[in-house]
C-alpha cells in the first residue's frame, strides 16, 4: 500500500515530431549546423598562395591591356625614330651678347668706324683665317676694311688702336689683329675688343 503523500511516477507522454508540409525537413531553429556543414576558413598559411593568385590575375590583365592597345592603335602611322640622335647632347650654342651703347653723336671718326665694325660682326657674323669666308662671315680686320669704304688710311688707324686695346686687355706677346682673331673659336672677344677700342679712340680724340 502506498503512502497517501506518495504519488506514482508516471512518463511524461513523448512528443511525436509530424513532418512540415512547408519544405523539407531541416535543423531545428537556433540549433548550429553539424560540424561538417559549417564552412572552414582559409588555413593561415595560404597568405603566399592567395598572393600569388592575384599577380598572376594582375599579370594576365597587364597582357590582355597591352593586346588591346596594339589593335586599337595599329592604324595610326608613327614616323621613325632616329636611334642616332636619342641621348646626344644638343651642340652648344654660345649665347649672343647684348649690344653695348655706342659713341655718341660727337663720336670722332676712327670711334666710330670701330663701332661701325663692331656691330658687322654681330650681324654678318664672325670667321677666322680669312677677311671673309665663304659665307660673307668678317674677321675683326675684314669687318673693319668693310666699314672703313676703301678708306685705307682710316684702317690704317683703327687696326693701330685695335691691336693697342688688345694688349692693354691681353698683354704685350699679342703681335697683330689677325693672330689675336684666328686664336678664338667663336667672336665674343674679337667683338668686344673692337667695341673697347672704339672707347679707346674716342678718349684720344682720333
């Protein structure tokens, strides 16, 4: 007989779980998948692998630009490039100095000329071992014999205060006009040296 504060244990009724007419069967809500369905992250050694799969990605699309603008620009006609000049230096071009003032209306005459001469240089242009070469280029001589018109006496004077001016600037072993000129390779000083002895001969009143 049992006790009247006892009560027999009974089972609980099982709950029999009905199939669902809205889809297939799947894991209950807010349970995780089986370990197997979960996705697995990449292993932390891959890092290499992956980069090399991105510049290899990155080469192959390097190489399908490059087929892309062969096509797109084979129409266009390029001119040839002469290999001779690439990387040659442009040839020195020894700048031109600016004209200095001249003498004055009141200038004396050899002053004059060799101003006059001075500036023939500067528009004909300079030469050396000749009056005048073949391209109507003067030396500092020729330049003056031209301004001079056939004045012989007047060339006379302004080569004697020309040669003058270049040893006061350049010393006493210069020995005459055409050796101070031909030692140049280009006419700065044999200009200037003519504009210093128009000053020269302007001072001396000649």
């Amino acid at each position: 007989m049992q006790s009247p504060t006892q009560s027999t244990a009974r089972p609980s009724p099982r709950t029999v779980a009905t199939p669902s007419t809205a889809g297939p069967a799947g894991p209950a809500e807010g349970t995780a998948p089986p370990a197997a369905a979960q996705p697995e992250g990449p292993p932390g050694g891959d890092l290499e692998a992956r980069l090399a799969a991105v510049n290899g990605e990155m080469d192959a699309r390097l190489a399908l630009a490059a087929v892309a603008y062969e096509v797109n620009t084979a129409h266009i006609e390029t001119p040839p490039v002469d290999w001779s000049r690439i990387g040659a230096p442009p040839a020195p071009v020894a700048p031109v100095p600016a004209t200095p003032p001249g003498p004055g209306p009141q200038a004396t005459p050899i002053a004059a000329l060799l101003h006059r001469a001075s500036l023939r240089l500067r528009t004909d242009g300079w030469c050396s071992g000749a009056l005048v070469d073949e391209d109507g280029h003067l030396c500092a001589q020729g330049a003056i014999r031209r301004e001079s018109g056939g004045d012989r006496q007047a060339e006379t004077q302004a080569m004697d205060v020309l040669l003058e001016a270049i040893r006061r600037r350049f010393g006493p072993h210069v020995e005459s006009v055409p050796s101070f000129n031909d030692a140049w390779g280009n006419g700065r000083e044999p200009t200037r040296m003519l504009e210093q002895a128009a000053i020269l001969a302007d001072a001396r009143g000649v």
